[in-house]
C-alpha cells in the first residue's frame, strides 16, 4: 500500500497554549517498505500514527493510503478504515489481560462478524506466525513482555491489513525480546503491504528501508556546534524526558511549560534548560517554541565554560 502524506498540521489547543508537533509535515512509503519514524519524546511520533490510522483527525493537510483520502473519511467507511486497513501495534500492548492469547486474537475478528470457528481457526495460524502456537490458553499476565507484543502483532494482522503502524513496539522490552520483535515487524513489509514503526531509539535504524527523522532539526556550525530550528509549537523537550543538553535562545521565544502552565519564557540571549541536565534529574517541564525559534544546544562542560565563574543557577533558573 503506498503511503502519501502531505503539508500535515496536527495543533493541539490547550487553554491558552498550542502545540504544533506536526507543522507542514510530509511522507511517502511504497508498497513493501519498513519506514521508521525517529525521534525523541514529544516530537509528534504517536500523533502521526494516529493520524494515519485514522484515529486522530489532523488540523490540515492530507493523508492517502492507497486511493484513499483517509482524512475525508467519515462514519461507516473510517471505521471500515481503521478495522480492515489499518493493524495498529502499540507500546503497551493493549491486550485484555482475562482473556488468553488466542481470545485476544480472534476477538477483533469475531467484531468484525466472522463466524467463530473460522476466527478461532485463524487465530490459531496468526498465533503460529508469530511463533507462539504454544501459548494459546496463556493470559498475557503469563506471558513475557517480548511475547505479549508477538500476540498484539498476531492480532494487528487479523484483517491481513496493508498498513501496519507500529508505535514504539520494543519500549517496554528487554534487549533479547527486542530483536524478536524486530524480526516478525521486518518480515511483514513485503509487497502489498508497508509498515511503520515509531521509536526514539537509534539503534533500530538498520532494520528500516527508510527512516523520516522527526527531531527538531539541528544545524552543525564548527563541528561541535549545534544550534535547532524550531517552528512555532514546536516541543524542543518534554518533561520527563532525560536530556543532557542547556540551551541557549539565538532567535525567538521558548515557553517552559508544566500542566498546562507556563513556568518560563525564554528570548534571545538567554540560556534554559533548567538545573536538571547539571544534576543528571530528568527533564521537569515542556519546552516549547512559541515562534519560529532557533536555539543552541550545548553540554553541561560546554555551558559551564562559557559561563566562566558564574553560579549556573544565577544563569540557568531552576523549575520550582
Ligand atoms: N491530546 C493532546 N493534547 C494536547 N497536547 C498533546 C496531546 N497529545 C500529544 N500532545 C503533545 O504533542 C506533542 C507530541 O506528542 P506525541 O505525538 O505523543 O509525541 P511522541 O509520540 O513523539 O512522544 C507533545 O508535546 C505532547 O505533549
Ligand atoms: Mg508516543
């Protein structure tokens, strides 16, 4: 199934405050493809999977997979979509923890109308697919993480859907389970059909045909230099995410953001990013541009040279 997304905006409106994450944003995948969208928290990886699964409807721009437009459907044909064209494969799994393997595979398909030993027979052969058809009766509470994942890609495939969206799969699990994982997702790009897989983890690169890096875009001047160029709405970073980087604002305005408050705001000149990265303590607060923005990253060793004797905390404020 090819993919063609194009000019997508995706606002959310909180109160007072918007968050663009995804601003003028394109894609195309063919048929056969394993696409990896890569990026850190915040930049608008599950929101573009929502889209294309039709679960979000985005503030503009179109989405076609195949000769449909999935952004003008409605009613019966978006559900249709989402249950037949569409296997969604989520980071928590998503199964319903009283039911066994087999129940949450054959449940979709049993919605869907199918007769139940038909549903049951095809359960059965997706289960063996995945290389679980001896863990039919298991509840996923028995089951690892690595094999509660295979059953929630078995069940994405009910439909034998041509688009399969992947939002980080292998997040909840351990390095072994990890690579299985990688392996079934790999296998089922082939021809008729495309897969998409979310992840913040670089190292799943060489397993994609493709990989669309949604960070905010970083410039390098001089080597070591890096300055970001965020649009407006941009996340640049999302609490409790782990960074390793104080900012220091070239052009436009940084938000500092928590629950829907505004802690901060940053113009140019002056540094952000809180004490956090100086004490190794994940990210407190979202930080956001209001505007076109342009910041400049720089390493705890990098900001404390450039501040020469200064107190860090006189230049960087702490988020109460
Ligand atoms: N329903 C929502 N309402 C408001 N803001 C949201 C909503 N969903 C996501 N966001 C914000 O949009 C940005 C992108 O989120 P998301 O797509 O979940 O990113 P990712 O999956 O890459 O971590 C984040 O800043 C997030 O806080
Ligand atoms: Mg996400």
């Amino acid at each position: 199934m090819n993919i063609d997304v194009s000019s997508l905006v995706v606002e959310y409106r909180n109160g007072s405050y918007t968050t663009r994450p995804l601003d003028d944003f394109s894609l195309k995948a063919t048929s056969g493809e394993l696409v990896l969208l890569l990026g850190p928290s915040g930049c608008g990886k599950t929101t573009l999977l929502s889209s294309l699964a039709g679960i979000l409807r985005p503030t503009s721009g179109s989405i076609r997979v195949g000769d449909t437009e999935v952004t003008a459907l409605t009613g019966k044909a978006l559900e249709r979509y989402r249950q037949e064209t569409v296997g969604v494969v989520f980071q928590s799994f998503n199964l319903i923890p009283s039911l066994s393997a087999l129940e949450n595979v054959d449940t979709p398909m049993l919605a869907a109308g199918m007769g139940a030993r038909k549903a049951r027979d095809r359960a059965r052969s997706l289960l063996a697919q995945v290389a679980l058809e001896d863990r039919e009766r298991h509840r996923p509470g028995d089951l690892s993480g690595g094999e509660q994942q295979r059953v929630a890609i078995a069940r994405a495939l009910a439909h034998d859907p041509p688009l399969i969206l992947a939002d980080e799969p292998t997040a909840h699990l351990d390095h072994v389970q990890v690579d299985g994982v990688l392996r079934l997702l790999r296998g089922l790009a082939r021809p008729g059909r495309t897969v998409l897989v979310s992840t913040h983890d670089s190292r799943i690169v060489p397993l994609a045909d493709r990989v669309i890096d949604l960070a905010p875009k970083v410039r390098r001047r001089n080597g070591a230099a890096k300055s970001t160029e965020l649009s407006r709405g941009q996340v640049l970073f999302e609490q409790g995410s782990v960074g390793q980087e104080i900012y220091l604002v070239e052009a436009g305005k940084i938000e500092v953001v928590r629950g829907g408050d505004v802690l901060a705001s940053y113009g140019p000149g002056e540094y952000f990013g809180e004490l956090g990265p100086l004490l190794g303590f994940p990210r407190a607060a979202t930080a956001r541009a209001t505007r076109r923005s342009v910041v400049h990253a720089l390493s705890v060793a990098e900001f404390k040279r450039r501040i020469g004797s200064k107190r860090p905390g006189d230049l960087v404020r702490p988020l109460r």
